[in-house]
C-alpha cells in the first residue's frame, strides 16, 4: 500500500467519525471551550452513557483532551486545527446549504435491512 492510498484511508476515516451525529454536535459543544460529561449532556441531548463512549472515541483518536479537576473529568477540543475545520464545514454550508439538505446520495439507504 503506498503512502498516499495509506493517507487517504486515514483521511476517510476521520470524516466518518466527524459524520457522526453524536461526536459531532459533541465537538460543536466544546467550541465554545471545556465542558464536563454532565454540560456536555445537557448541550448535546445525549444520554450520559452515550456521551461517555463517544468522548472516549474522540479521546483516543485526539480530537479532544481530558483532565479531571475535582470529581469531574473536563473534555476540550486539542487542537486549534480541529476548530477552523468546524468552522470551515459552518462557512461552505452557507454557500451549499440547500443543496446538501436537498442531496440523497449521503443518505443511508432505507430499504436496507
């Protein structure tokens, strides 16, 4: 496998794990700085359990940074590179917004099984 393949596989899938609605709106919770599992909840309507497992993916892929302080452990985004790609993703939506809302090909199949 070349290099480039091997960097394209490893591209692909951190886009799906930012396609995921969960770690998604979980990374949008944290932009606006340090929140604890329970913030976290509470901003992204997650369940605590759900939460939990999606913060540990994203811990151990390093997209976010941990640290207890006192009996709550405290989640941040790591690194300033992850917050221009959110924000980049906000910025083209507003030029392809309708477009994306508008387009099936992204969407799961429903005759599926």
């Amino acid at each position: 496998m070349t290099r480039s393949l091997d960097s394209l596989q490893v591209k692909s899938k951190l886009f799906r794990g930012l396609s995921d609605p969960s770690r998604l709106s979980i990374l949008e919770a944290l932009r606006s700085g340090p929140k604890n599992v329970t913030e976290i909840v509470a901003a992204t309507d997650l369940s605590q359990p759900n939460a939990s497992m999606h913060l540990d993916c994203l811990w151990c892929c390093g997209l976010v940074d941990r640290k207890a302080r006192g009996r709550f452990m405290y989640y941040r985004i790591r690194s300033r590179r992850t917050l221009r790609i959110l924000q980049a993703a906000q910025d083209l939506l507003t030029d392809v917004y309708d477009r994306i809302v508008a387009c099936s090909r992204y969407e799961g199949r429903k005759d599926r099984p």
